[in-house]
C-alpha cells in the first residue's frame, strides 16, 4: 500500500534520495532534513500508514525493534548523552508529515532542546473519571 502524493511514501521507496542509515523490506531510516540535533533521524515504513491508529501489530513491533537497535547505534556512534524516541499523531501533537513515522533524537548536554511537556495537577476525582473513561468497554 503506497500513496503516490505522499513524500514519506515516495522517499521511503526510493523515488525521492534521502540520507538513509539503514534499509530493509519494510523500513528506510532517513536523516530528518530540518534536524532537532544532530543525527535526528526517521524510522519510515515502507507501506503507507497515516497514523499509530492505522498501522498492524507486526509493523510496530518491528518498528520499536527498529527503533532501539538504531538508538543503540547512534549512541556508540555519536556518543549523544542521551535519546529521545518521539512519534506525533494527528496535528494538535504536531504530526505534520501523514504518514507514521518514528523519530529517533540524539540528546546531547546543552543542546538546548525542549521536547517535553507542562505536568497537570488533576483531583484524585478527575484522575478515576479520567480511568473509567478509558476503561469503559
Ligand atoms: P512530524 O512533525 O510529522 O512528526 O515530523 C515530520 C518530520 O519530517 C519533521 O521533523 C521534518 O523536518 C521532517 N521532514 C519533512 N519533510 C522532509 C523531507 O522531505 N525530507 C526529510 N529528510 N525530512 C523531512
Ligand atoms: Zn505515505
């Protein structure tokens, strides 16, 4: 499954280059081109899914695999301090590019990057509603 007007498709599959540190059947992982820090880097899927909602079971599994062999490669290789894995779904949590992909950030001391968010102080009221809600069937 491939969707010709999408970018990640086209350069995951090779139509358009990009700075690829590894390839297999299913996945391409590319250098992202507006970088957080350096080695900023992008698990793609092959197949065209837009979101976390749309894709199988057997793909995410390979893909965090994916993900933490390339986390450890880049930490031998760029002696990062640390490392973020961060992946966006829908808009309002900043997914811009619809088509799932996983980014993998080195983290360095100073870098200057937030990736983060504000904590919330809920009631313990608000924190069982907000269980139940989730739990219903
Ligand atoms: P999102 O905001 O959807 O989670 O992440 C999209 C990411 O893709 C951004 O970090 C952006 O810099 C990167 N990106 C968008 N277009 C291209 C492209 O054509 N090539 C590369 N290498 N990265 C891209
Ligand atoms: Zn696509």
């Amino acid at each position: 499954m491939k969707d010709d007007h999408c970018i990640f498709c086209r350069i995951a599959n090779g139509e358009i280059p990009a700075r690829t540190l590894y390839e297999d059947e299913r996945f391409r992982v590319i250098l992202d081109n507006g970088p957080a820090t350096r080695g900023h880097a992008l698990i793609l899927p092959k197949e065209h899914y837009a979101d976390i909602y749309a894709l199988p079971d057997d793909l995410a599994a390979d893909a965090m695999v994916l993900a933490r062999k390339m986390a450890g490669r880049m930490h031998e290789k760029l002696h990062c301090d640390g490392f973020n894995i961060v992946q966006n779904n829908g808009t309002v949590a900043g997914q811009t590019v619809f088509h799932f992909h996983i980014h993998l950030i080195p983290r360095y001391k100073g870098d200057g990057q937030t990736i983060g968010w504000q904590p919330g102080s809920p009631s313990a009221e608000e924190l069982d509603q907000t269980l139940q809600d989730i739990l219903v069937e």
